[in-house]
C-alpha cells in the first residue's frame, strides 16, 4: 500500500488523474480486504472524484460499487444503496459482463441486508439469468448464494439450502474462496436449526479457515459459538464470545454489540440473566443505530427474558411490547403474501413471552379477588394473540384487480400460468422418481434443482403481480390494529386457540364476559390433534372404536376445561390454532354412551381465520351479486367417459388428441358420478334462470376463469381437488380434462387463479377431497385453496380436511342448500343440521360425516328464504 501511494502521489504531481485514479482505487481494495473501512470509503471517494473530472463513467462507477462496500462494512447501508445504484447504471452488461455481473450481485446483497427481499431476489434473478448465459461460473455461485439466503431470511429453510448446495459446488475454494466461506456460513445456519450442530460446526470452522479479513473472522467466531452453545458446550461458547469481544470488536462497534448479543442470550441460558442485561445495555444503542429490524426484535426480545429471570414482568411486559412494535417492519420486508407469511414466523416467541407474562399477572389477579383486572388482562392477552394471526389473509384480500392492473400485469399472469403447469409436470416426476429409485436417486435430485429454480421464478412474479395489486388497492388491513374484542350474539361463542412453546391456553369470550383458561401441555395436545386426524382419516384400517377414542381425549383436553362456558352457547365460532387447524370440531365426543355425544348433535360449528377478520354486526350485508347460484360439478375426466364419445361422433376430431405432456397426473382423476345428482338436487332448491351451470365438458378451467364470479351469492364446486402443503399456490380444484370440443385442456384451477378473483358470495362450497388443507404457517393456519376464496370475499367457506365419500358428500350438500335455503339457517346451522341428519340415519362414523367445516368472516342470519324454488321431488330424494 505504502508503493501504490507513492505512486498515486506522484501521478498527481504530474496531472496524470486516470493513474492516480486507478492508484487510490488499489489502495481502497487494501482497506476494504483488511475491514479498515473508514479509510477505504476517503480513498474511494478520492479515486470518485478524479474519474469524474475526466468523464470516465466506467471508472468512477467502480469506485461507487467499492465505497457502497466500504459503507456497508461501516453499517452504513442506505448510503452504500445509494452508490450501489448509482454504479449499476454507469455499467452496462456489454462489453463489461464481468463488472456489470459483480455490481448487480453486491446491490443484490446490500438490499438483501436491509431486508428489501423482494428487490434482491429479482436483481439476484436478474443476474443469475445473465451469469448462466455468459457462462459466468463464479458470478453464477454468488447470485445463487444471495438467493439461497434471501429465502433463508424469509423463513424457507428448504429452498434456501437447495440454492445455497447449488453455490457451494460452483465456489471451490480455488475459484472463489470468499464466497465458499459465505456460503459454508449460511449452511451452518440451516444445519443447526435442523438440529444437526455437529455438521453445523464442521461448517464454521471450514468458513473460519477461509477468513481473511478480520471482520469477518469476528463474525463466523460468534456464529460458531452460537452453534456451540446450542450443542451444549456453553462454557466453550462462553471462551469464545469472550475471545471476540476482547480483542477485534474493540474497533467494530456493531460487531461487538452482535457478539454481545449473543453473549447474553448465552448468559441467559447459563441463568446469569443480570450479567445478560449488562450486555444487552452495551449492544441495543448500536444495534439500533447500525443493525437491522431483526437485530433490534432479537435484542429486545432477549432483554424480556432476561428481565422475567429477575423477577421483574412489568419491564419484560414492555420490552416485549417493544419488541412487537418492530413486527410491521418485520413482515412488510416483501410484498408478496405468501413470503410474508414465511415472515411472521419469527414474531411468534415474542407473542409466546407476551402471553406468558401476561398470564402471570392473570393469576396473581386471580389469586388476589380482582376480578375485573383479571378480565382486563384476559381481554388484552386474547387480543394480542388475534393480532398475530390471519395477517396473510388481510393481504390477500387487500389486493385490488381493476381492469387496468389486470391489462398492466397480463403478461406476468401468463408467464405465472406456465411456471405452475411446469412446476406441477416436475413435481408429479419428482414423486413418480422417489417411489421407484429413492431421493439419492441423482435424477430425482436433478428434478429437485428444477423445482427449486421453479418456484424462485414464480416467487419474483408473484411479487411483481402482488406489489401492483397492492400499490392499486386500498389499504392493507392491519390485524394489530383492528383487533379487539368482538361483539357477539346472544347464542354465540368465540373460543380462540393458542399452543404455545410453554404452554397451550384456551379463551372463550362471550357476548358479556371472558374467560382465559390453561390447558394441558401444547405437545400433549399437539400428538392428540393429529391421532385424531389420522384416524378420521384411515377409515378402512382404524376400526370405529379408535376414532370415538380418540375424539373423546380430545375433547377432554381442549373443551372439558371450558365446558361451563359453552354449554349455553348454541354456536361455537373457532380459532384454531396449530395441529388442531386439522381437527373437525364437530366430530369431538364426550364419553358419553349415548348417540348424542358429538358436538354436533348440540352446536352448530364455526371456524374463523382471526377475530379482528369477523364482521360480527349481525346485519345482513346487501350482496352485489346479480345471480343466485353459479354451479360447477361432475367434470369429464377420462378419454373413455361416455360424455366425450358423444362429442367426438359429431365433431370433425375423429379421436382426443394427445394428452398434454405437462399435465401427466390427470389419468388418476375418475368421474365422480354422484356429484351430477347432487348438482341437480341442489340446483332444484333456486328459480332455474337464476343458475349458471357448468356441468360435464362445459365444468372447464377457461369457462370457469373468464365468469364473473363476484355476480354469485352461493358458488358450489364439486370436482376433485388436490393440495400442496409446501407450494401453496400448486394446490388446485380439478376441472375436466376435455371441453366441449374434445380437445385436451388443463383443468387445474390454483390458488394462482383464485387469488385473482372477487367474490361477493354469501357462501361458497368447495366439494372436493382437502379443500380446507393447504400450507400450515404459524399464527396463519393452513394457506391454500379454502383460505384463498375467504380471503378474497366469500362470507363463509365450506371446504373439507380429509376424502369424502361421493355419495355421503352428496347427501351433506343436499342436506345443506335445503336448511341453508328453505330454514334461511346460517351456513355453520345449515352444516351441523346438515351432519346430524346423516348421523341420525345411522351413519354415526365422524369419518364419513364430520370431514367438512364452514369458515366464516361475518356472522349473521342465514339467507332469507324468498326467492327458492318450490320443494320439488328432487330435494326430498336421497342417495
């Protein structure tokens, strides 16, 4: 370094400023490497400024791109975005590929670190495209880098290691040793969240070899004693923070304030909390002034457990509080729902502690007579727990579709339709794969790369289409702020549901009191939520006996508690909460010999996404809707269906053609022949003209697609269904096959298409197999094809968790329309008469009755019965 100056200083004695230039830009490079940034910044602003003189764009935006580093290394980040930005464009991709590829990537990173994810996947997208097809191999190893840990920090553990394995095998040690050593690092991290430490440190220390600046030495050391700690060594881990803390972080404040972070959450644990706090009082000022939100969320969170170990609630209470109060800027860090639910994922320990502490001073209240402190604490714990969920639904349904958002956005729409039928073809490979040769099989890990770049893609459009549709709308709807309290008829019940990692809690409010109970531990309830799902869902190797069991532990478990509560409710509106978003509450039984035992048989059953979603006024609301009935049922599935031989007699195609070689699933899908019957009985209950019907070849995705839907009251689709519970937006209602013309077509209906859709219906029934299962997100509760239609305005949704039974399907839907229509019963009413006439019948199997559940936001009387058709022989035939 002391040469290069000697040599810029000689070059500007001479009035040589491109030399000079290009000496203080080295010179900057040495600070950077050696983490000296105050000075890297003065040399490259220097380097700046003697471009500029000479109108070397190229030069100067290079010295941009290297003071941004600088200021990133200084925690600087809005002004390293800044000359990040003003480099990129004063570097184009040719003739500069290189430079334009290092430049993209580093501004990628840099709004990856402020958490501006949506922006950093599609410059990281962006310049993955271009490195592929520059055959950039190191370039390519840092864009898949960056989007491996840009899914990390939006909570996919699984698409973050698959892009970060794809990096590591480009960066070599030889090729990119800086890079490996990021990568190895963001592996470290997945491996111990999975609980594998040894591998995790195995991965640090290979990072750590690889360190040659100091900073980032000092780095890979805390996060090695973190994964150290968490294998049990604390004392070790201890030796190390203190290493880090004593000698490089001297001269790097925030370094310091991360190492002292970690190091009181090591105290924490080692119950020495007051030395934690002590810590945590010398980290918080320049977290806060240099860190990121989720620093600040983590530094406040930690200092409310510290302060619970001391005995001091008030102050955990409010840096709690404090810590909740970053939760927006947590989650509004992308723009597309489906990754802000992945977000939401890392407040829920906060909302933990808050009700823990909360509960604390319920029961010192309790114990102390005070009853109506005690209610207040109950209603303001309930109401925090209610501000956590559904926020994914809120944006969901706070985007806006005008005709000008949907001619702006077509081509991402269409781009979006061919990501998912391709995603579909691989995924229906990938399965195909495994079952035959297992997941080592190296053609099933090439499917799995394909998947991953698949669903990366389709994230970068959805985000596009979400944050137009959002910008469009009015806006989004904030639970934290709406929640409160919910007013409630006179026979009506609200219990809300919350397994915690410390303890499971039931609240019951009722239209003049509420009630906070503790249930049995949330594990325990956990394990017995899905034996009885996975009874229910056996019925033909779990005998009868075991489902009633395992109904009846459960309801002693999360009803028997807060039994006297409910008794005198006749409705039951239900937030549900982890596994039991699996559970029909309807099939829950007390151990009681008599047939009348299921919950069913004397309540009527509501599930909700959140109560501040609820419109609890009781007031019809006057529905836009022009038509009563859109109907979509029994599908032509099959080449051999008879339906289609007709067609094909009188059409010009002498036979199908080939079946699409990207919808390889549809030959499992057979006709569901009774839901014709119960098309035709439902369709009975409404005056003719007032239903649209697509029945048969006509049930196709394009004819369903281009209706109006919001023109509907009732919307009833009985089809196959199927659901992915890891890609969300590929779960899909499965329409024919065929269309009027013989001609092969896709019939997948996703949550992709239904999230484009208004709707305005009082009700709309989904009769098809799991329509109410999809994606299970903490505090969200299960995303897919159910939640989608309520959030894009249905009042209420019938959908169901496990298979139906055709026929007993068709019998409950008949049974529905007649008590929903002709008794102008809500849609939860209409249900539960709906299941108590088939238990009445005989059929006292849960199994066979109890799979389908009504989701509400509004509650309110049923549909007035004018305007039904007259009782006719079709509504009193049964299957």
């Amino acid at each position: 370094r002391r040469l290069l100056q000697r040599l810029s200083r000689f070059h500007l004695q001479r009035g040589e400023r491109y030399d000079a230039g290009l000496e203080l830009t080295n010179i900057a490079l040495t600070y950077l490497y050696e983490g000296r940034y105050p000075q890297c910044v003065t040399a490259s602003q220097s380097a700046s400024q003697l471009f500029g003189a000479i109108h070397e764009t190229l030069r100067r935006a290079l010295t941009w791109q290297n003071q941004a580093l600088c200021l990133w290394g200084l925690g600087r980040l809005p002004e390293a975005l800044r000359r990040f930005d003003r480099a990129r464009k004063d570097i184009p991709q040719q003739p500069y590929p290189k430079l334009y590829l290092l430049v993209v990537n580093n501004t990628a990173l840099a709004n990856y670190a402020v958490g501006r994810f949506d922006t950093s996947l599609g410059l990281f997208d962006r310049a993955l495209a271009f490195a592929q097809e520059v055959q950039a191999q190191r370039d390519e190893g840092q864009s898949l880098y960056g989007i491996g840990v840009s899914y990390y920090a939006l909570g996919d553990r699984g698409r973050a290691r698959e892009f970060l394995e794809r990096s590591l095998a480009i960066r070599t040690a030889a090729l990119d040793g800086r890079g490996r050593m990021a990568t190895l690092r963001a592996l470290a991290n997945i491996d111990a969240e999975q609980g594998r430490m040894e591998s995790a440190i195995a991965f640090d220390r290979e990072a750590l070899s690889l360190a040659l600046a100091p900073s980032a030495a000092a780095r890979i050391k805390i996060q090695l004693a973190a994964h150290t700690a968490a294998a049990g060594r604390l004392t070790e881990a201890r030796a190390q923070l203190d290493e880090v803390i004593s000698t490089r972080a001297k001269a790097d404040s925030l370094i310091r304030a991360e190492a002292l972070l970690q190091r009181a959450a090591l105290l924490r644990q080692m119950s020495r909390p007051r030395e934690a706090l002590a810590d945590l009082a010398a980290a918080r000022p320049p977290l806060h002034r240099l860190g990121g939100v989720l620093e600040e969320f983590e530094a406040d969170l930690e200092q409310a457990r510290a302060l619970r170990m001391i005995g001091r609630p008030r102050a955990a209470l409010a840096a709690v509080e404090g810590a909740l109060g970053h939760s927006d800027a947590v989650r509004l860090q992308s723009a597309n729902p489906e990754l802000r639910a992945q977000l939401q994922a890392p407040l829920r320990p906060a909302y933990d502690l808050e009700l823990e502490l909360l509960r604390e001073r319920y029961e010192r209240a309790i114990a102390a007579g005070r009853d109506k402190e005690a209610d207040a604490i109950a209603a303001a714990a309930f109401v925090s727990a209610d501000a956590s969920r559904a926020q994914s639904l809120g944006d969901v349904a706070a985007q806006k579709y005008s005709p000008a958002v949907r001619r702006a956005l077509a081509s991402e729409f269409q781009r979006r339709e061919a990501l998912y039928r391709e995603l579909a073809a691989r995924q229906f490979a990938l399965d195909a794969r495994v079952d035959r040769s297992g997941s080592d099989d190296p053609h099933a890990r090439h499917l799995m790369s394909d998947i991953a770049e698949l669903e990366r893609q389709a994230d970068a459009v959805n985000t596009v289409i979400a944050s137009r549709a959002m910008s469009a709308g009015t806006a989004r709807r904030e639970g934290s702020a709406r929640a409160s309290l919910p007013s409630l008829p006179a026979d009506t019940a609200l219990v809300s549901y919350w397994l915690g990692s410390e303890s499971a809690y039931a609240w019951v409010v009722l239209p003049r009191a509420i009630h906070w109970t503790r249930l049995p531990s949330p594990v325990t309830v956990a394990d017995q939520a899905v034996a009885f799902h996975h009874s229910l869902t056996r019925l033909v190797d779990v005998p009868l006996e075991r489902r009633l069991h395992d109904a009846q532990v459960l309801y002693e478990m999360i009803i028997r508690p807060i039994e006297p509560w409910l008794s005198g409710a006749r409705q039951w509106v239900v937030i549900p909460d982890g596994a039991l978003d699996y559970i029909p509450f309807a099939a829950l039984a007390m151990p009681d010999p008599k047939a009348d035992s299921f919950v069913a048989t004397r309540h009527d059953v509501a599930l909700a996404p959140a109560a501040w979603m609820l419109d609890t006024s009781g007031a019809r609301v006057r529905s836009r809707a022009r038509r009563a009935l859109l109907l979509v049922a029994d599908p032509v599935y099959q080449p051999d269906d008879p339906r289609l031989a007709v067609v094909m007699r009188t059409s010009a195609t002498s036979q199908p053609p080939a079946r699409h070689s990207l919808d390889p699933d549809r030959g499992r899908y057979q006709r569901l022949p009774f839901t014709a019957q119960e098309a035709a009985q439902i369709s009975a209950q409404f005056p003719p003209a007032d239903v649209d019907r697509l029945i048969g070849l006509d049930a196709t995705r394009d004819r369903l697609l281009s209706l109006d839907w919001s023109a509907y009251r009732f919307i009833h689709i009985a089809t196959h269904g199927i659901v992915d519970a890891q890609v969300p937006q590929l779960s899909a209602l499965i329409l024919s096959s065929y269309d009027s013309s013989g001609r092969v077509v896709d019939g997948a209906v996703r949550v992709a298409d239904l999230s484009l859709e208004s709707l305005a219906a009082d009700v709309a029934v989904l009769s098809a197999c799991d329509t109410a299962l999809g994606k299970q997100v903490p505090s969200e509760g299960l995303l897919g094809i159910g939640s989608t239609m309520l959030a894009r305005g249905a009042r209420a949704v019938v959908a169901s968790l496990w298979p139906v039974s055709d026929e007993i399907g068709a019998r409950l839907m008949t049974e529905f329309y007649r008590h929903l229509l002709r008794d102008s019963m809500s849609p939860a009413a209409a249900l539960g008469a709906a299941m108590r006439s088939v238990v009445s019948s005989g059929a006292a199997d849960p199994a066979l009755w109890a799979a389908y559940q009504v989701s509400v936001v509004a509650l309110g009387p049923g549909p007035p019965a004018r305007g039904v058709a007259s009782r006719g022989p079709a509504t009193a035939t049964r299957p």
